[in-house]
C-alpha cells in the first residue's frame, strides 16, 4: 500500500493526457435532528422502502469484516437540468440511533478536464440550486420520521456537507494506454487541488497551498486513489468498488456532524451550570446536579454509540481512508475537547457534591450540638427538682 500522507509530491517522469473523465459526484450532507432514535424498526420513508444498507467485501477487506449497517431508503432518481446539460440525479438516506440521518445525492458527469468540475461544487439547476432541494428533503424527512425522534431539536440544525469527486477507473490516455492512478495524481496535483478547495483560476494556487491539499493521499492497487481534504475529496476507482470507500467518508462525516452538536449541547450545559451555581437556593442546587448527572450519563452513552458506528478492525486500506479522512476532519481533537468539557462538568458535580454533603454534615453537627444542650437541659432541671 501506498500512502502519501503529509509528503512532498514529486513530478512523474511523463503524464499522458485523458480523452476524457466519466464518473459522478457525490453530496453527502449530515443532519443532527434529535437526542436518538427510538429502537422500533422503520418500514418506509416517504413511501419507499426502508432496507439495510450492506456494503459489499473486495480482495481489500479483512476476513471478519466489520460495518456498523444502519437502515436506509433509495429514493427514485430525478431529473435536473444544469448549465452543462441533462443529469438523472439519485438520492439516498440513511438512518442511525444517534438521531442523526444522512442524505446522499449522486450526480454524473463526463467532462475533457478537471477544471470543468470545480463548477458542480455548488451545483445550481434551472429551478435553484442542489442545497436548498436537500435541505427540503431533509425536513421532509425529519417530519415524517418525528414520532420515532427522542428529545428532537426545535428547528432544523444546518448540515455538514461533503462532497466526493469520483473518477472511474482505469485512466486510459489519448493512446489507449493504462495511467497509473497515483503518477496521474503527481502530473495534475495542482488541477486537484483548485478541485478540491473550489479554486477557479489553477494558476493563483501556490504550490504549497497545492502540496497541502492532495498530500494526503492512500492507494491500493495502481488503479486506484483517494485523496483526502478537508472540504472535499477525490476517488479513482472501479464504479463497482466505490460504495464502501463512500461509506466510509459519510459516517466520518456523520460523525462530525454528531461531535459538533455534543459541543453546542456541553456549552449550553456549561453556561447553564455556571449561571445555576450563582442561585444559592438548595432547589437550584439539586436541579443543577440532577441535570449535570443526566448529561454525564447521556453523553457516555451516545459518544459510545458514536464511536461504534465508525469501528474498523485490522490494519487495512478502508481503516486507512477513515484514519486520514478523520485526521482532515480533526475528530480526535473534537473528542478531546468534548472529553475537557465532561470533566469540566465532572468537576462541578463534584463541588456541588461535596458542598450539599458539608451542608448535610453542617446540619447533623448542629442536630447534635442540639441534641446534646437538650439533654443538658433536661438533666439540670432534673437535678433542680430533686
């Protein structure tokens, strides 16, 4: 395996040219829309079909091979026009326990260059652009699927969007001959990376700014190629075998999307704490405590799920994909900082604790103090009587 991972990309001796790149380009849009889903099996989403989504093993994957499967709907495709002509757009959706789902857009193309695909970044149609289409199915969906929704959000949360160029491969030059995926990448890395960061002009891009952005590359076999940035990514393979290079990169999105919703809900518990804190009333004090102990345990228990749904086992080339794709997405550091927050409010419980215990403490000692001049009391005017 070859990775190219935070290296200098050096020439090729000689880059061929295409004819032509065929492929499709895949919109992946995570949405965070309640607390978790009840676990009651769904049959149909907006009248089709809810299965399970399965992802079919290669040569590359392991022999006990592991995929968290969530359910998911295939909607019909549509047809849109662009500037650049007819497409047939498909549509997918997938569910997960978490309370999130995630919506899929696939949409081909075959173009002379790959500067003519910086354009389907933003992909606008004769009646509005694709965002606005999704972000209606996504509340549709949202509001079909609300009685199954546990501590749903109030308003539907904006999405986090990534999007997956996808070239078919082989590449076959002008000659009929095989191009090597990864001597390709080394030819045209600037042209990738203008894709990749949505630059128009290829000539303003500096060349480190060109390293940076396709440095993070992985390939398998010399067909094949994912280069991995922030915004965006490029995948050369056989159509047959992109489906679970695809996953991959939407639970790794999906992920994200979850991460950043569990930091919006520990500031607001923060903020609440704090402010809860300057109440010196013993309700306020419980209240506080009772929610900081049901925070604690819901957040253990979703990160866990989290984690589980983008488990890969074994050293191999999809645990790689997610490694770098996770390493762009800065998950690791998203986890730490969430875990600081857990321990800020882990801290705070326990300050609360100890407080309410010194009290009770407080309390028992005086109760006793008390008890103990009562019975002084009570034996002097016993003493007095006699």
């Amino acid at each position: 395996m070859t990775a190219g991972a935070q290296q200098h990309l050096v020439e090729p001796k000689q880059v061929r040219q295409l004819e032509r790149y065929t492929g499709k380009v895949v919109y992946m849009y995570a949405f965070d829309v309640a607390y978790e889903m009840t676990r009651e099996p769904i049959r149909e989403i907006l009248g089709h079909p809810v299965a399970q989504f399965s992802v079919d093993s290669s040569k590359r994957t392991p022999k006990h091979l592991f995929f968290y499967r969530p359910q998911m709907v295939r909607l019909p495709a549509i047809e849109r026009f662009a500037s650049f002509g007819r497409v047939m757009m498909e549509r997918a959706i997938k569910l997960l326990p978490v309370g999130a789902f995630s919506i899929t857009v696939s949409v081909p193309f075959e173009v002379e260059s790959i500067e003519e695909l910086v354009e389907y970044h933003d992909l606008q149609f004769n009646n509005g652009f694709l965002i606005e289409e999704v972000r209606r199915l996504a509340d549709e969906v949202r509001l079909e699927l609300f009685k199954h929704f546990i501590r749903p959000v109030d308003q539907m949360p904006d999405e986090e969007a990534y999007t997956v160029f996808c070239l078919n491969a082989p590449l076959v030059a002008e000659d009929g001959a095989p191009i090597s995926a990864e001597d390709w990448l080394l030819g045209h890395r600037r042209e990738v990376a203008s894709l990749l960061t949505q630059e128009t002009d290829v000539t303003q891009l500096s060349r480190q700014e060109a390293d940076e952005s396709t440095g993070r590359y992985l390939t398998y076999y010399e067909n094949d190629l994912v280069v991995v940035d922030w915004d965006a990514a490029l995948m050369i393979e056989e159509p047959v075998h992109m489906d679970e290079t695809l996953y991959v990169m939407e639970l790794a999105n999906l992920q994200l999307a979850e991460l950043e919703a569990y930091d919006r809900i520990l500031d607001d518990a923060l903020d609440r704490s704090y402010r809860d804190l300057a109440d010196r009333s013993r309700r306020a004090r419980r209240e506080v405590m009772r929610d900081l102990r049901e925070i604690r345990i819901d957040l253990a228990r979703l990160s866990d799920e989290l984690q589980n749904i983008s488990k890969f086992f074994g050293d191999w080339h999809m645990a790689r994909i997610y490694q770098t794709i996770s390493t762009r997405f800065h998950l690791n550091e998203w986890h730490r900082s969430i875990d600081e927050k857990l321990k800020t409010l882990d801290n705070l419980y326990i300050i609360m604790n100890q407080d309410l215990t010194n009290r009770w403490m407080l309390i028992l000692e005086a109760a006793i103090v008390l008890l103990f001049i009562i019975d002084l009391i009570v034996i002097f005017f016993g003493l007095s009587v006699h």
